[in-house]
C-alpha cells in the first residue's frame, strides 16, 4: 500500500517537473532576485510571429502577462500577448480594416508607431500612425512635452483612437483619446544594487549575456566582453564605439532591438538637419532625443559622404557640441558605427589597415582618434539557432532604464588604487581608455565591488580597444607620435598590453608602424593574461611559417598517375592526398555533384581549412565549386543553407567560395593554377560514415576514419590531353 503511494506520489511529481520549465540554477537564482523583471529570452520568438516590432515591445508585454516561473501561467501569459498582438498590432496591409474597426466601435486601441511634427500654420501638433497610415491626428502639447521622442523618429506606443466625423474639409476624423508609450515609468536602482551582491561574476555576465538574448555557454569569456562592449553606449555619455567585420554576427541588433533608448539608421540616409539641427526651424536633430545613434552599413570606400556632416560629427564626437550658425549646442549621444569587411584581418594589415572598408572622407586620422573602442567583428562568431538562449534574461526596457539612469555617474577612476597608465598614453587616449574602462565597471560592477584582479581583466581589454585605433591611425599619419599601450602595477611591474591580431600576424602587423615586434613587453615587464597575472604567450608564429609545404617549383618530384585505396583502409587525409599538388595555389575548382549531405559539407570544410592553414593568411584563394542541387525541395533548401554557411564561414579566412550548378555535372575532378588535375573516383566523399564525438580521435584526425574504396589519377596540366 506504502510503496503503490509512493509510486502515485513520485508519478505525480515527475508530472508536475515535466511540465515547469527546464531551469538552470542560474535560472532559479535570476527569478528569486529579479521577479517580475525577467522574461524567458525564447518567449519573444514564440509570440513574435509575423509581428513586425521590436523585442522590447514585445519583452514589455510578455513583462506584464508571463513574468513567471510557472509553466501554466507562462503559457496563459503568451497567450494573452498573442491576443493582444492579433487584435490590437497594426499591420500595414490590414490598415483598412483597423480604421473600420475603429469607425464602427467608436473606440479602438492599437499598437502603431507614432511620430509627430509640428504644423507651423495651425499651430497644432500632428501625429503620424505609421503602419495604421493616417496623418494629421492632433495631439495636445502636454503629450508632446513628456515624450519629447515623438519628435525624432517615432516611438511604439499603445493608443486608444476615436473616430469623429465632421464637416471640415480640412479636418481629420481621427481623434487621439490616449497614448502611452511602451516603456517603463519607473523602477528601483536601490534593489538593482543590491540584488547585484548576490551573484558572483561570472554568474552576473551570464545573465547580462542571457538578456542581450544569446546563450551564455556558446560564448567564451573573451567573446562575451565584446558583447557587453556593444552596450556601452547606453550606459556612458558621448561614447564612440566602431565594430566591422564580417557579415551576420548581429552587429547593428543591439542598437535597434535591445533599448528603446537607441536609433539606428542607415549611414547614407542620415542628414546634417537630422543628426544634429535644423536650422529652418531650429530643431534639435537625432542626438538631442536619444541615447545612442547608431549608423547601421556604414563601411563602404565609395560610399558618397557629405563633407559638412563629416565635420560636424568630428567636432561633437572630440567635444560633445555641434553648431550651425550663431549658437552652439550640446547633447549626450553616443554615436556607434557598424559596417561589414570584405578582406580578412591579415589580409587588410597587410595591404592596408583595418579602417580600409570605411568611405573615404571618414579614413582620416582626425575622425579616427575621435574613437573610444574597436570591436574586432571579425572575432564575433557568425549568429546560429543554438547560440540563442532559453533561459531568464532581465526584461529588456527594465535593463534600459538601468542603463540609462547610470549615464550619470562615473566610474572611470575605480582602478587607479590598483593600476596606473602608461606616462606616454596621451590625454586623448586615456580618455578613450576610462571611458571604456567606466562602462565596463557599471555593467558588471555597478555595486562597485571588483577584485584588483577583475579590474585589470577589464583595464586591459579597455587599453587594447583604444591601442586598435591607435595603431591603425599610425598606419595612415606616421607623424603621429609613437605610443607605449599599457600600464603599472602598484610594485611598479610595467605590464604592456597588445591586440590579438597584433600577436597573430606580427609579420604584417608591423609593417608601418615603425614598432618591432616584441617593443610592447620592453622596460622589464611583463604581458600579462587577462584576470590571471600569468605570463602571456608570446607572439604567434603565422601559419605560413610554421607549415611546411610544397611548393609549385617543385612540381616535377610529384607522383603522377594512378593510385587505389581499398575499403576499411586507414592513415589517408586530405593533407596526403591533395595538398602537395594544391599548395601555393591560388585559384582552385573543384567538380563534384554530391555536395548535398552534412557530411559532404563537412568534407568540403576540413578542405577548405586545410587550403586556409596552408596558405600566408594575408593571401586569398579562389575556390569555385561546381555541383547539382538536390532534387526534392526541402533537401535543397537545406543543401543551399548549408553551402550558404561555409561561403561565409570561408571568407573569414581569406577563402572566397564561388558555388554553381550543373545538372549534368558527372564527373569528379579538381584543377589548380599549380598545373595540376586531380581526377577523383568519389569526389571528396572518400570517408566512411563514423558516429564518434569529440573524444573520438577520427572527429578532429582524417587519417583514423576508415575509407571506402576509391580511387585518384594525378595529372599534370600538359598531360590533361592524354587523359
């Protein structure tokens, strides 16, 4: 009878844990300490739907209905935002319907977003319902007084709009009756601080990282304080910040999803008028209204460029005014420019400096030194389903008004009881350094208590920010003076401080900036690890120094002919079989009509990062690919998704992937510019199917899979015709 109840008992139980949400402790932890301010991040996408608004609309509403750690009332919560979105969202092909619906009720509330100019002959405000597309809705000055944003690019807002019908030809039948912008009205800074005691540091960067919406255990500790760099600018005044890189690591998503506090437009449409002043009608422009301007797709060396903006943007950037005419005015705003690369990292140090993708009138060394920090894109891994995260995340418009209330203290001083900057760091860059260094310390350490150890963590990656400008400015004025980037400790152990791709390719690194390798660790101090105090590895010999190849000249000593592998065959890789033939090459085409499962992808990738490890990462490779597509739809779509990803995983390491289709394709071969042909039995799909994980040694070796049986005939180009 005891044990049939105890039998019930734990079925009942396995019932009700099956149904809560899979939590992690830093999940329970983050909901014992922040109810009613955290969301679950992969809620936003469950309701979001075809929904064009941001996530912090929707981070609100699921902030009011879902802010549970019950599995029932989570999912009653979504269903209400879902409802809520159904009925009330505007879509812009369903306008027509929205304003019969508000004609026949009377009354109607709506999601919209709404902006509002100023009618100089009626002296009357005028509101715009974007997506509803109605104009001239009159609303009273009070509003327009205490949400002055409605001016400046529009803000979300639930309205209640009434129609009234009149004989004026002039005037409009709508009539505003509310509206209510979708952000928070207050919120206490004082339990902020004090639910911040609770967490330890790494569990604290995780949930910042789980707020930003990605999933903290994809992401190294490195990888995650390049994201926190991206909300600087929310947190400090006139903050400077420039990432590029490559295309698809969520640059710009920051400054248009996460904050309602933050604009982001595109570099060729923002105007003198609209950045900063009319001078018309005097009105302020984008920086007197938000916290963050951000310039989305700003690289680009042709892109045409107003020089009159150019210089006004120098001038507040060095000084936080701008002026048209007689009055000079000041704002806040912290200006962020995203932009994609074309070249690898070494290839640009090489041939140029990585400002290279800017337009021309902003590669210039005064605009340049206006900027606090550089995010190396190119570190950032490319976005993935996996990396997005299920767990609790601070509601994003929670976060912001966080964010924006510590705008107002500086923290930039917090390590000089620690550490002291190098006598050399001109004002300029010091400035620059305890910028970075202050927004570091509020979203991490608000609380404002940090061992020496994690405020050097911190100090150093804020030095080697500003040292990526600085370096590259070098590059384009060598008369700029010389700088030695680091700092002391309190024993006086000077500790220099370089760029990862600085320790990567010494060898291109230096080329014009007039520093030796190694100049950075002089003075009898040491490199130092980040938070660690360890001693730093030296600089990285590059991979074309470090591999021994073949090189085309020696051509004639190659095999040339037939060779056969037999089943189950081990100790063959792609390094045996074709690297000798292919090193040094620089255009390659490879014929092969199976590319269509993951593990021909596969195939193709440990090729491709053979061909990239072999080669001067400042060199490209042209790789063409011809193979035929899958015939049943929903293979084909995954096969393009898949070619898709390693084209632009490729292009990070100087391979340029160029895939076409023949639906004739039979044949298996590759040719290189090294004079050879290599005709190949099974195309790349040499390998048996093996299932093993990480620790199985045939994952990460070529040479432990077993083969199927195949074979390959090397021919030299002026033989092909025998062939």
């Amino acid at each position: 009878m005891h044990s049939d109840e105890a039998t019930q008992g734990q079925t009942a139980q396995e019932a009700v844990e099956a149904q809560q949400p899979n939590q992690t402790p830093l999940d329970r932890k983050i909901n014992e300490h922040f109810a009613g301010m955290v969301v679950r991040k992969d809620l936003v996408k469950a309701v979001k739907g075809n929904a064009i608004v941001p996530s912090y609309v929707l981070e609100y509403l699921l902030g009011q209905y879902a802010a549970s750690d019950e599995e029932a009332t989570i999912q009653s919560g979504i269903d209400t935002v879902r409802l809520i979105l159904a009925e009330h969202y505007v879509h812009r092909n369903q306008s027509e319907l929205v304003k019969s619906k508000i004609k026949e009720k009377g009354r109607y509330r709506i999601i919209d977003r709404v902006s509002v100019t100023l009618n100089e002959k009626d002296d009357v405000y005028q509101a715009e319902f974007v997506n509803l597309g109605i104009k001239g809705v009159v609303v009273d000055s009070g509003t327009v007084n205490a949400h002055q944003k409605l001016l400046v690019g529009g803000v979300w807002c639930l309205c209640d709009i009434e129609y009234l019908h009149t004989d004026e030809p002039k005037a409009a039948p709508w009539v505003l009756a509310s509206l209510k912008p979708i952000q928070m009205s207050s919120f206490n800074f004082a339990g902020y601080l004090a639910a911040r005691y609770e967490f330890t540091t790494d569990e604290w960067l995780d949930l910042l990282i789980q707020s930003i919406g990605f999933n903290p255990e994809m992401f190294g500790r490195r990888a995650k304080l390049l994201q926190l760099v991206r909300l600087i600018p929310f947190v400090e005044r006139n903050y400077n910040l420039v990432e590029l890189g490559p295309k698809g690591t969520g640059k710009s998503h920051i400054y248009s999803e996460f904050s309602p506090h933050g604009m982001l437009i595109s570099g060729g449409e923002v105007t003198v008028p609209k950045l900063f002043v009319n001078n018309t009608n005097g009105r302020i422009g984008l920086v007197g209204y938000w916290d963050v301007v951000a310039f989305d797709e700003f690289a680009g060396k042709k892109k045409r460029t107003d020089k009159a903006l150019v210089d006004i943007m120098k001038n507040y950037m060095a000084n936080k005014s701008f002026s048209r005419g007689v009055e000079t005015l000041g704002a806040e705003a912290s200006m962020v420019f995203v932009g994609n690369t074309s070249h690898t990292v070494p290839y640009m140090l090489k041939h140029s400096d990585l400002f290279d993708e800017l337009p021309e009138s902003y590669h210039d060394p005064a605009y340049l030194d206006r900027l606090h920090f550089y995010i190396p894109g190119w570190e950032v891994d490319t976005i993935r389903g996996e990396m997005f995260s299920e767990g609790y995340g601070f509601v994003v418009d929670y976060i912001a008004e966080v964010l924006k209330s510590m705008r107002n203290v500086d923290y930039s001083d917090r390590y000089q009881q620690h550490f002291t900057l190098g006598k050399d760091i001109s004002t300029r860059d010091r400035d620059a350094i305890h910028k970075t260094f202050s927004g570091l310390m509020k979203l991490l350490y608000p609380h404002e208590q940090a061992a020496p150890e994690e405020i050097e963590e911190i100090l150093r990656f804020a030095v080697e920010g500003r040292k990526r400008v600085k370096d590259q400015i070098l590059r384009i004025d060598d008369t700029m003076a010389q700088v030695k980037f680091g700092y002391e400790t309190n024993t006086g152990e000077w500790c220099a401080v370089t760029t990862l791709e600085e320790d990567e390719y010494p060898q291109h690194y230096y080329r014009s900036t007039g520093v030796a390798a190694g100049d950075q660790a002089d003075e009898g101090g040491v490199d130092r690890a980040p938070s660690t105090g360890a001693p730093r590895l030296g600089a990285v010999a590059s991979v074309a120094e470090a591999t021994s190849t073949t090189k085309a000249d020696d051509s004639e000593s190659l095999f040339a002919g037939q060779r056969d592998y037999s089943e189950n065959q081990r100790g063959v890789s792609f390094e045996t079989l074709l690297m000798p033939y292919l090193a040094g090459a620089t255009e390659i085409s490879l014929r092969d009509p199976y590319l269509r499962q993951p593990h021909q992808g596969r195939n193709l990738v440990e090729l491709l990062a053979m061909l990239a490890g072999a080669k001067d990462p400042a060199d490209n490779i042209t790789f063409v690919l011809v193979t035929s597509q899958d015939p049943d739809p929903v293979f084909k779509g995954r096969q393009l998704e898949m070619l898709k990803d390693i084209h632009d995983r490729s292009v990070q390491y100087g391979i340029e992937l160029k895939v076409s289709f023949d639906p004739s394709a039979h044949d298996r071969w590759i040719t290189a510019d090294t004079g050879w042909r290599i005709n190949l039995g099974r195309g790349l799909d040499i390998f048996q199917k093996f299932e093993g994980g990480w620790m199985d040694f045939a994952t990460t070796r070529q040479e432990f899979r077993q083969v199927r049986a195949f074979g390959v005939t090397y021919i030299r180009e002026n033989d092909a015709a025998r062939f």
